[in-house]
C-alpha cells in the first residue's frame, strides 16, 4: 500500500510520489521487439534510487499496444533517471524501433488508499 507515510520526508517537507503511464503503439507483428530491446533498460531503471515500479506490459487485447507505468519516490529520482547514460542508450535504441504512437503522462500523487 502506498500512502503519504511512505513518500520521501527530506528537510521536513513531503515529496509526493510520481506516476508515469502511459502507451506504445508498434508496428504489427513487432512487439517481441520492442520487448528484446527495452529489457535491459528496464532492468537497470528498476536499481535506481527512488524507483519502485517500472514495467512494460502488453496491452491483453490489442497485440500491438504496450503499456508503460513506472511509480517514483520524488520528482528528483524521477529527474535523476532521465539524466543516467542508460536512458540516454535507450533513447538511441529506441529511435530505430517501429514505434507508431506514444502517450505517456507524468501524474504527481498526493494520497493513496487501497481499493475495495
């Protein structure tokens, strides 16, 4: 369960949480891929300081959509991840790679509560 409490407490001020979600469109027949070439970087961003969650997954219905969402202590983990050299490898791959689309949000999170 996420909640305020455990968010990052620096200086006495709360950092709220960071969500990023959002989605790829490949091209037909091309999200194994995608898949091969966004594994390695998936795995070092999940070593990153202040990184919780960070996955990619196939969308179940449509075989060409795949869905992105990563969860953040703070905005600056966040800052720190888009300024590592491994991001910066990603970004060469994944110019090469047939992707169609993408939508991806940063959402900030200021509460949390289980569901149900």
């Amino acid at each position: 369960m996420v909640t305020l409490e455990t968010t990052v407490l620096l200086a006495g001020i709360v950092k709220p949480m960071k969500i990023v979600a959002g989605t790829f469109r490949v091209q037909p027949g091309t999200r194994a891929r995608f898949f091969e070439e966004v594994a390695p970087m998936v795995a070092t961003s999940l070593e990153e300081p202040g990184c919780r969650v960070y996955a990619f997954t196939p969308d179940p219905v449509d075989p060409d959509l795949i869905r992105l969402y990563e969860l953040w202590d703070h905005q600056e983990a966040l800052d720190q991840h888009f300024a590592s050299e491994h991001m910066a490898a990603w970004k060469e791959r994944a110019a090469s790679l047939p992707v169609m689309s993408r939508e991806i949000m940063c959402y900030t999170v200021t509460d949390a509560r289980p569901l149900g």
